[in-house]
C-alpha cells in the first residue's frame, strides 16, 4: 500500500463513516467507532480511504471487521502489528459519497439536515439547521435564526416536513421552546 491522495480516487466528495481509536490486541486491529447508521455499513466494507487527522490520506483495504458492544475492531491487509495500525489513530475512515449508503424511510444523513432552512408550521422562518446532537432517545436539531437559538428535539410529532430538494424543513414548535 503507498500513500494516495483523495484526488487520485475523483473529484467525488468524501463521507466520513468512521473515527479509528486505539490499537486493539498484538495482531493489527484497530478499534473503528462507527460515524454511521447505515445498517451493515462495516460488514459490507472491503476497501475505504483513511483520512488523517494532518490531511494525509491513504486507500486500506478490510481483511477483517468484527462488532463489539459500541464499536468494531477492524484489521487492514498489510497492517498486522499494533505499531503499524497505530499511525491511523484518530484518522476517520471515509467512502466516495457514490458509496454513502441507503438510510431506511423517514432517516436522514445528518449533513443532509444541516443547512435546512427551518419554518414553522404557519410558513415563518425560524432559521437554519447549523447543529445535530445525537442523544441516544433522539437527535435534537439546533435551528439559528433571527430571533435566537432553538433546540428542537427531532420528534415525528415536531418535525412535519423535510423537504431536501428545496432544503427546507417545517416544524411545530412547542410552547415554551420558542427562540
């Protein structure tokens, strides 16, 4: 393997779907904390793109990826020691965006939300998606405007409409939550 930039791979855009932790074990693997909830999404991988944390970046190849309680232990061809996987540390492991995945119905891609313009339900901008925390129960939506910050928690009964092709989303605000 020798080190490649992105741009030998196209002028596609790039999906992080993976931060590399620490070496796991003496046999190569690396733990892999999955940036992803496309179901099966380490499973199905046989070649990524690490980007490192300085710019580099370098094509690896999967021998093995197995799934821990939250996290995966991953091992690449030609790495079989904890030294050579160790310069991967705090690297993101990314796909062409061609190779981004398929989320069920009604989930979106986080940078998909981000960037939406947000109205309420009576048609009043509220302002711009600029954050996504993940929360476990539910993601909360941070929504910027004029009028302040919002956090709305990401709830089918709250968010009435996403529309990516007009980057648009309408929602109902509850009362006391209001910017």
């Amino acid at each position: 393997m020798t080190d490649s930039g992105v741009s030998e791979a196209g002028s596609e855009s790039w999906v992080r779907i993976g931060q590399l932790g620490a070496p796991h074990g003496v046999h190569g693997e690396i733990k892999l904390f999955p940036l992803s909830d496309v179901p099966g999404r380490f499973e199905a991988l046989h070649e990524v793109w690490w980007q490192g944390v300085s710019g580099a970046n370098r094509k690896l190849r999967l021998q093995s990826v197995r799934s821990m309680s939250t996290f995966y232990l991953a091992r690449f061809e030609g790495l079989d020691t904890p030294e050579a996987v160790a310069e991967l540390a705090r690297g993101y492991v990314v796909v062409p965006e061609s190779q981004r995945g398929k989320l069920p119905a009604g989930s979106y891609f986080v940078d998909d939300i981000v960037g939406l313009a947000v109205e309420d339900e009576g048609g009043q901008p509220l302002g711009r998606v600029t954050g996504v925390y993940q929360t476990g129960a539910n993601d909360i939506y941070e929504i910027v405007g004029s009028g302040g910050e919002l956090l709305l928690p990401a709830l089918k009964d709250l968010v009435l409409e996403i529309n990516l092709e007009a980057k648009r989303m309408r929602v109902r605000v509850p009362e006391g939550l209001q910017a």
